[in-house]
C-alpha cells in the first residue's frame, strides 16, 4: 500500500470508513476513527497542521479539490459538529460489512474484522460521548439501524469480545432510545448550516432558494416525462396509478438473482456498443448480498482504486422466506420489470461500477481518494437518463417509466432536505410531499422523508445530476462540431469524483 500526500492522509483519518471501502485505503483495516471529543480535535489539528506544512499539489484543479475536501471537514467536525447530533457518523464507524469484500486473503480480511470488533467497546463510548446533542426526530430514524448493528457480529466471533461488543451496543442503545424519547423536537440545521455544508462539499456558492426553484423544476419536468411513458402504456389513467399497477409485474424471490444477472450484461453491453465510457474493463459479478449487507434490496460493491484488480460486486436480497406475504411482495415490486433496470443501470452500467472501473486509471491520490458524494451519486442518477437519452429498452416504455419513478423520487429528496432544514417542515410533512409527487406511499414515503433528518445531502442525487447534465450543455457549446458523450465523459471520469463547483476543468481540459 503506498503512501498517501500528508494532506490526503489527513483528510481520510477524518474519513476513515470511506477511505476504507470506496478509496481501498486498507491501512486503516481493523481501525476504526476516533470520534470522541478529543479525537475529532485531534483530527482537526492534524488537518490544519498538515495544511500548514505540506505543498499544493502541481495541479491547480487538483489543489482545489484537496481544499473543497478540507474545508468540508472543518465545516463538518469544528463548525457544525455534526458527530454531535448525527450517530451516522459512528454507525459508519461500527460496521463490519466492509471485510466481506474480497479484496484480500479471507484470513487476513477475518483478522482486521476481529480487531475492528474488539474495538466497538472504544468506538461505542467515544459514541456516547460525543452525542449530546442528538435530537428526537433524529434518534428515533436512526434507532432501528443501530439495534441491528449486532446481527453484523459474526457467529464466530471470539465469544469474550462478542460478549464486550454486545455489552456496549446496548449501552449506543439505550442513549439513542433515551433521545429518542426525550431529546429536542427539532432536527433542523437551519439555512446557514445547510448552505456552509453544501457550498464546502462541492467548492460552490449555494443559493437554497435557487436550489428550491430548481428542484420543483425538475418534479414537473419529470412528472410530464412519466406522464407521456405512461400514456403509451395506458392513456386512460393517471401515470402513477399505470406506474404502482406495473410494479407488480416481478419475478418470484427464487428468479431476482437471474433478473439481475440478465440486466447486469445487457446494461454493460450497451454501455459497450455506445461506446459511452472512457473504459470497459472489468468483471461485475452479481451474488446475494451477505448478511451483513441485507438491509439493502440493492448495492455495488466495487473494486476500489487502491486495491488489487479484482471483481466488483452487485449484490441483490431477495425477500427474507420468513416475512410475511405482503411484505414480501413490497420488497419484490423493486425487482419489477419497470424498476431493476433503470436500477441496474444506476448501480452497473453506465453508473456506479462504470465510474469506479474509471476511478482506477485516475490520476494521484486526490482524484483516486477524495469523493463528490454529489458527483458520485449524480453520475449514476445522470446514467440513467442517458440510457432513455441513447434509447435503451426503447421498444418497452417500461424502462423510460421506471427511470422517472426513481428520479421522482430522488428530486423529492431534495425538495424534503430543504424543506426539513430551512422550513420548519416536520417528517409528515415530507412524507406528505413523497406521496404526492412519487409512487411511494405508507410506509415507503415515511422512510424516505424519516432520512431527511440524519441525511441533509440526500438531494445530492438530483443536484449531481442536473450539473453533469448542465456542464454537458456547456461542452457540446463549446466543442461544436467536436462534441461527443465520450469526450465529454472521459475528460469529466478523468477528474476522479470532482465536486461539482470544479467541472468546468473537464470543459477546459476536454
């Protein structure tokens, strides 16, 4: 494992779950960050020490993505002290699934789970030391995830630090319940809060207000977009009425792996015979996600940019055969033959597993280990578009109507983040907007709007989205004549996970 710039180093030991899982940085195997008081002010002072001591990177692009990525940290740790209302944080810091990949020996992957286990007694009071300012609403999102972070212990865990782990998750409990219970009723950031996080992340001057605009924009576009898929399916009916009826059309538990399997190769080969992609290499590998990862119906797991050249994962769940019929059923209606491909597009190709087989031929440590949450997870939203765009499955509007679903709900997302941190909204009245705007109802729109308040970034999706989508714009102005979608992919991918303030590089560079 080589050595990191001082700089990025310090930056990933205030971001070491990330740093760990997505970068490959497996250093930090079996060593889970210090969130407590004092080690967050340690961590700050490293940050700024190294800032101080160590260079600017040659290239000016890449220097302001270390800066965006530092600012961040101080404006989430110093600033607004998020991993004192937010156990998001030390959730990340408490999971093991991150060793099921197989980027390593599984002796050696089973060892730094052992010693990340026998650490949860640290990490879990550096927790509660630190959460003192967790709010009810908060707390009681989160408290369903925290309690089943002890099915991640596994069966053959050395029973003395199984019986320590145990013992101080139910302590992490029992002060999550307690706020749950008792803690303030208010979840919000407030505009300010909101707009430093935002404007740092993403090296740009956010206006809330702009962003608001953008997003109900963006919901009636995409709702007259659904609206025509659904009329060619049936015009006599509203389009979310035609959208929860198709849903319904899925294959049994027993045939989700093979659906996901024959979507898997026909997004990839399509992104192949476009000719979309700076490069196609790789194996993605389609398996039942592991127990660890469960509570996902689906995710990728890819081969990070610092680790051996290896398989990357798309791990599907099935509905457990235990649960009820109903319940089953609405976990299936997310493998229909209208949602798991624009799914698989956003996860496989052109999305996630495409970009990260990109990350691998980027450049020095800055593009191969800081992260855009919003390039990240906008790429793969924008993947999804571009394959309606570059006519996927276009003799099935099926597939144009499922990427409409899943966008409706992502701009909901943000609609819901503003609303909860800048507008007094409550989390009923988010899931008031998801079931207006979306397919999404009961229990579903709950969820959603319940993240609204442990997740304030969650629009990222749409935000990613609609700046790729702008920037392309901008390009094929520029470019004329010259314009392709894989230059203009290949100069973007060749930035890494670049935060949205800096993709004017790519035009520059393109």
């Amino acid at each position: 494992m080589s050595d990191l710039d001082p700089r990025v180093r310090a930056v990933c030991d205030l971001n070491v779950a990330e740093a760990r899982e997505y970068g490959g940085r497996h250093e930090y195997d079996g060593i889970p960050q210090d969130l407590s008081p004092a080690g967050v002010t340690a961590g700050l002072a490293k940050l700024e020490a190294a800032r101080k001591a160590g260079s600017a990177q040659p290239d000016p692009h890449d220097e302001a993505h270390l800066r965006a990525a530092e600012d961040y940290r101080r404006v989430m740790f110093a600033d607004l002290e998020l991993h004192r209302r937010n156990p998001l944080f030390h959730l990340g810091e408490l999971d093991l699934a991150c060793y099921d990949k197989d980027y390593a020996p599984a002796a050696e992957r089973d060892a730094a789970r052992a010693a990340h286990l026998a650490a949860w007694p640290r990490v879990i009071d550096a927790a509660i030391s630190s959460l003192d300012e967790l709010s009810a609403p908060v707390a009681e999102s989160l408290l369903g995830g925290i309690q089943g972070l002890a099915a991640g212990i596994p069966a053959d865990a050395d029973p003395g630090a199984r019986e320590a782990a145990l013992t101080a998750h139910a302590r992490l409990v029992a002060h999550v319940s307690e706020a749950a219970s008792s803690g303030s009723p208010d979840a919000a950031l407030g505009s300010a809060a909101l707009t430093a996080l935002l404007s740092t992340a993403e090296a740009t001057d956010v206006d809330l207000g702009k962003l608001a605009v953008q997003a109900d924009a963006e919901r009636d576009r995409l709702t007259e977009r659904l609206t025509a898929s659904c009329a060619a399916v049936d015009a006599s009916r509203p389009a979310l009425d035609v959208a929860r009826e198709l849903v319904k059309d899925h294959p049994d538990s027993a045939g989700v792996l093979t659906a996901a399997r024959d979507w898997t190769a026909r997004a990839i080969d399509f992104t192949r015979e476009r000719d979309l992609m700076p490069v196609n290499d790789g194996v993605c590998l389609v398996g039942e996600a592991p127990e660890s990862r469960r509570w996902a119906m689906a995710m990728i797991s890819t081969n990070a940019p610092a680790e051996p050249d290896a398989p990357s994962w798309y791990w599907i769940t099935p509905p457990d055969p235990s649960w009820p019929a109903a319940q089953a059923e609405e976990w299936l209606e997310v493998f229909s033959a209208t949602t798991l491909p624009a799914i698989t597009v956003h996860e496989v190709a052109p999305g996630h597993f495409s970009h990260h087989q990109a990350l691998r031929h980027a450049a020095g440590d800055v593009r191969r280990t800081l992260f855009s949450d919003a390039f990240v997870e906008g790429w793969a939203h924008y993947a999804e578009e571009l394959s309606v765009e570059e006519g996927f499955l276009a003799d099935d509007p099926r597939f144009a109507i499922g990427v409409w679903l899943e966008a409706l709900v992502r701009v909901t997302r943000l609609a819901c983040a503003l609303g909860v941190h800048t507008a007094g909204w409550t989390v009923d009245d988010a899931a008031a907007r998801f079931a207006t705007d979306t397919h999404l109802t009961g229990e579903a729109a709950l969820s959603e709007a319940r993240r609204a308040t442990f997740d304030p970034t969650y629009g990222r999706y749409t935000w990613g989205k609609l700046e790729i989508m702008r920037r392309r714009e901008q390009a094929r102005a520029a470019w004329g004549a010259g314009f392709t979608l894989k230059r203009f992919h290949s100069a973007l991918l060749a930035l890494g996970s670049p935060p949205l303030g800096l993709l004017g590089t790519a035009i520059e560079r393109g």
